[in-house]
C-alpha cells in the first residue's frame, strides 16, 4: 500500500491489532493521540486508496509537499472518519519514525521506531501481536 511500506522495515517495530473494539472503531485521530508527545511533532503524508470522505481530499492535498502538522491531520481525522484502505507516515524531519496503516477497515498495522509508542498501543488494544 505505502511507498514507505519498505523503508519501514528497516528499524523499526510492529503491531498488529483488529480496527473494531466490539461496535466501537479505532479512527486514525484515535491511534494519533495514542502517540501523545512522540506524535505532537511529526510532520505526516497520508496516502488513501479509496476517497471515503471529502476530508480525504484534503489529507491527501496536504500530503503533498513537506506533508502536515500533526494538529491538522486531528482536523481533518475528526469527527469520527472510518477509512478502507489507509497509511498514515509520521516524520520527525526526514526520518520516517512511525507508520499507521489501516486495512480493509478491519486492521490497524503499527510501526515504529521507539518501543514505548507500541508499549502504549499494546495496553489499549489487548488483541495486539507483533508483527
């Protein structure tokens, strides 16, 4: 899905965990604010490969270029926003350090290059297994 799917096996850690916490369903802006202060400061390109929403439009505008602040991906992930086929790149600087991809609207895959962010995913999704 992602043209950074390659790059992000290299460094970094992987989970795996279903999209749907009974009828409740894990957003994009939810796994965002998970990341807490490791995510306030990225720099994030959004590729989507079905257009769901208007919003999508404008993430993947935005994802162009230098890509968006992480308050402006919260913007346009927010009110709920179920995605199909998603992967959102977070970059501190040039450095790819977090990669959340969305499947089928049925698995969140997570990677990243600092442990404590997957340690903090794992405890909120139980069902959570490495990749």
């Amino acid at each position: 899905m992602s043209r950074y799917t390659a790059e992000a096996g290299a460094g970094m850690k992987g989970i795996t965990f279903s999209a749907w916490h009974g009828k409740h369903y894990v957003t994009l802006a939810e796994l965002v604010v998970r990341l807490g202060g490791f995510g306030l400061d990225l720099t994030w390109r959004v590729e989507l490969d079905e257009i769901v929403d208007p919003r999508c439009v404008e993430m993947e505008r935005r994802s162009t270029g230098s890509g968006m602040d992480t308050l402006t991906l919260l913007s346009l992930t927010t009110p709920f926003l179920q995605l199909i086929d998603a992967g959102a790149c977070g970059f501190a600087g040039d450095e790819l350090v977090v990669v959340l991809t969305e499947f089928d609207s049925s698995l969140w895959d997570v990677r990243a290059v600092d442990e404590r962010v997957l340690s903090e995913l794992r405890q909120h999704h139980p069902d959570a297994k490495d990749l």
